[in-house]
C-alpha cells in the first residue's frame, strides 16, 4: 500500500473534527487512518496550540536576529580573508 502524505491543513481538520464531538471511529473510517495516528495528531495538535497565540513580533524578531547574525558571518569572513593576506605580507 502506498503512503500517504497530509498537509497540515488536512491534519487539522481531521483532529477538530474529533474535539468537535464526532466519533473518532467515524472520522478514522472516513479518512482511512488507524485510531492511534489520529490520537497522535490530536496529542501533537494541543500540545502546539499555544503557538496559535503568540505574538507575530516574536517571529519578527527571530528573523531580525537571524539577519544579524548572517551580517555578522560576513564580516568576520571579511576580517579572516584580510587577516590571512597581511600574515602572507610578512612571511
């Protein structure tokens, strides 16, 4: 049998359908996934929710830091390459 892949948005459809009220052995036979995948999902599904409410600044400064921090590679690549020529001027 061929595996099947499932975007997040499906995933999450399925697992609310299940908090929701419907039956999980309804949803499993509906989508042809075994009760243990679905209680996986539904684990990893409210164990990542806070994240649903976290402020977008944060993502925003992550992606600040990272900027930064490519920034700073360069120069210290820069400063290596200058370092190397001056010590091959006095040898």
């Amino acid at each position: 049998m061929k595996r099947r892949r499932w975007d997040s948005k499906t995933k999450t459809k399925i697992v609310l359908e299940g908090l929701s009220g419907r039956p999980v052995s309804e949803i499993c036979n509906d989508y042809e996934i075994h009760q243990n995948q679905y209680y996986t999902r539904c684990a990893e599904f409210l164990s990542e929710a806070h994240r649903a409410f976290e402020s977008r600044k944060a993502g925003g400064e992550v992606n600040r830091l990272r900027k930064k921090n490519q920034e700073l590679k360069q120069i210290i690549g820069s400063l290596t390459v200058e370092l190397k020529k001056t010590e091959e001027d006095f040898s």
